[in-house]
C-alpha cells in the first residue's frame, strides 16, 4: 500500500471531509482512502465505453420507451 500525504487541502474542504468521515464512523484517512478510489475507478469508464459495439440505438428512443413504459404503471 502506498502512503499519500496531501498538502495545502482548504480548511473548509478538510472540515466538510472530517464531518463525512464522522458521519460514516470512520477516520478521515479511511473515508479519503475509499473516496479516492472510488474516484480512480472512473478513470476507466471511458476506455470501457469505447470498447463497446456500436449498436446505432438513438438514446432518445430509449428515453422515449422508458416514459412511455413509467407512464402506463
């Protein structure tokens, strides 16, 4: 595991992370650990995006179906 130390954080962003932290019961280390690794995984969305068949669906259509579909219930 690597150790990260993060400088000149705002004190308001390093308070409003404290208060998350707390909130969950956790340390403020753990809470930024997770965070940030939810935050890397979505480097990769894109390339997993791009890797997908081109299905020439319009989103609009799919929009379209799924009020249609929420609007009969």
């Amino acid at each position: 595991m690597r150790t990260l130390y993060l400088r000149n954080v705002p004190d308001d962003v390093g308070e409003r992370l404290e208060r998350l932290a707390a909130r969950e019961g956790m340390s403020l280390s753990a809470f930024a650990a997770r965070e940030l690794a939810n935050i890397s995984r979505r480097a990769d969305n894109a390339a997993l995006l791009a890797a997908l068949p081109a299905l020439d669906v319009d989103p609009a259509s799919i929009v379209r179906a799924l009020e249609e579909g929420r609007a009969e219930r």
